[in-house]
C-alpha cells in the first residue's frame, strides 16, 4: 500500500481499492486497486506488486504502449520468454550439431538479430548501431552497444 501512496501523492488517479480488507486484519490483505496515471519512473510502475494492483496508462498508440512495457525489468522478462518460446517453436538453433529429436535441424539461428553479425548494422529500427563481439575462454557474445546497454 505504501507504493499505491506514493503513486497517488505523486498525481496518480485511484479509481477503485487502495485500502487494506479490514475484515482480514491483521495481515497485508489488500483491496483489488486500480490507478490511472502513474508516472513512468514511478515504483508501482517499475516493481512488482505482490497484490491486486493495475495500474492504467494513456498512450498514442500501441508503439508507446511497447516502449512503455519494454522500458521495466518486466520488459527483459517478457522479451526472454518470447525468444525462448520463439525458438523452441523453431525447434531450437543449429548452429552444428545439435537437432531436434525428431533428427531435423532447428532454424531459429536464422533469427538471429546479433550473434555472428559482427561489424553489421544493428537491425532494431532507428537504432544505427554496430554489432560488436567481445570473446572470452573461446565464447563469443555480439552485442550492440547502442540499443544493448
Ligand atoms: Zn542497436
């Protein structure tokens, strides 16, 4: 409760909730809650509630609605859970020897966005960076440095 405080003190709306379920007490029982209007940078948008808590965003469209999503430690774990689910889908990456067990090859490598595009251009839209590659033990990671800090 104490983030839904500070979100509202910060200008956030309450539009429904936001109070503890006095007939629970004593306990951390909370009132499904919905904000509207929480800053970006604020707690209850950047960290995990562990209660019934929505909160509600106005955006243009839904490329801001991405970036906003993206732009949490949600957005890494949500991006990883797509990649995963996106290569398993492609019967995983082939790079040399490893198959399906069906004996097929995966072809996930062929969506890859950096690994072995060394001195490439970045392919995320708008981005304008260079793949690099840092090798260490004989393992390479490619990385770009603009959009991959
Ligand atoms: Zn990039």
């Amino acid at each position: 409760m104490t983030s839904v405080g500070a979100a509202v003190s910060r200008g956030a709306r309450l539009l429904a909730g936001g109070r503890a379920v006095a007939s629970l007490a004593p306990g951390y029982y909370m009132e499904p809650t919905i904000l509207e209007g929480a800053a970006h940078d604020d707690e209850i948008s950047q960290q995990e509630q562990f209660g019934p808590i929505t909160c509600l965003y106005r955006v243009a469209g839904f490329a801001e609605a991405l970036a906003l999503a993206n732009a949490t430690a949600f957005g890494l774990t949500g991006a990883i859970h797509t990649v995963l689910n996106d290569a398993i889908k492609a019967g995983g990456s082939s790079l040399r020897d490893h198959r399906q067990t069906s004996g097929e090859l995966g072809y996930f490598q062929h969506s890859f966005k950096v690994y072995d595009r060394e001195g490439e251009k970045c392919t995320t839209p708008r981005c304008g960076g260079t793949v690099k590659r840092f090798t260490q033990n004989g393992r390479s990671t490619f990385w770009c440095p603009k959009c991959q800090k």
